[in-house]
C-alpha cells in the first residue's frame, strides 16, 4: 500500500537528522521511497512558548510499503527513538518527528493511531511539502492519494 509520511526536525542538525530517518524508512522491510518533497525551513505550530524559536525543517515522503499501518507505527516511533527522540512534553523539541498522514484505503478513529492524521489539512508545514508531491488538503479530507 501507498502511505504519506510527514517528517521534520527542530533539534540540532536538521538537514541530517532527515537524511538519517528518510534512510531508515528506505531501510524498512517491504517499503521504498516513491517521491520525497523539498524540505521547508517552517515556523513551530502548536509548541510550548518557550519554544516557539525553534523552527522546524520539514520534508514529506511517498512510500510503498507492504508494512501495516500499526507496524509502519512502530517502525516509524523506533527510528525517532534511535535519533534521540525523547515523549516528555507534547509538542516539545525533538530531533525528528515521523507522522503517517495518510495510508491508502485506512481509515482510524483509534487515539495510537488516526488516519488520516486529524490536524494534517489545517498545517501549512504539512501542507507545503505535500504540495511536492501532488497531495492537496482536499486529498487529505477525501483520505485518499491522487
């Protein structure tokens, strides 16, 4: 199945810290890049005020992937975890942040995981990238890929 998965950085090297998940997701079982966006220096959304300076470099991905959508889950949570990502404060800095957007065909309510992402279509920093990739906001709302 195709998924979309947003990625982005607001700690340290973010230009690598991209490089290094996108090369982890090429790396999981079964899955392959389709089509990666440009990568969009954006300004935080939703981030505790002290953090607001920290901006963010965001990029989307297109995959194939013969993953679940629970499984795609865990790999993705893993590879922030190998990168440092530390669940202390919701929406705090982090190294790298990895979110399914969008899985063909799924749909979820469940609170671990809902497809499509819920606030996806309201964020110009998912937005622009996705833009890349032909994915527009009512694409999202439609919850399916063009």
């Amino acid at each position: 199945m195709r998924a979309v998965i947003a990625l982005g950085s607001n700690l340290g090297d973010r230009e690598a810290a991209l490089d290094a998940a996108v090369a982890a997701i090429a790396a999981l079982p079964g899955t392959a890049i389709l089509k990666a966006s440009r990568r969009y220096d954006t300004t935080p959304q939703d981030v505790p005020p002290q953090f607001a300076d920290l901006r963010f470099l965001n990029a989307a991905l297109l995959i194939q992937t013969d993953l679940s959508p629970r499984d795609l889950l865990a790999a993705l949570n893993a590879i922030e975890a190998h990168a440092g990502r530390v669940r202390m404060l919701r929406n705090g800095p982090r190294p790298i942040d990895l979110d399914i957007i969008l899985y063909e065909g799924v749909s979820s309510d469940d609170p671990a995981l809902t497809l499509p992402h819920p606030r996806a279509h309201l964020r110009d920093f998912v937005l622009l990238p996705l833009a890349d990739l032909g994915i527009t906001r009512a694409h999202l709302l439609a919850n399916m890929l063009p």
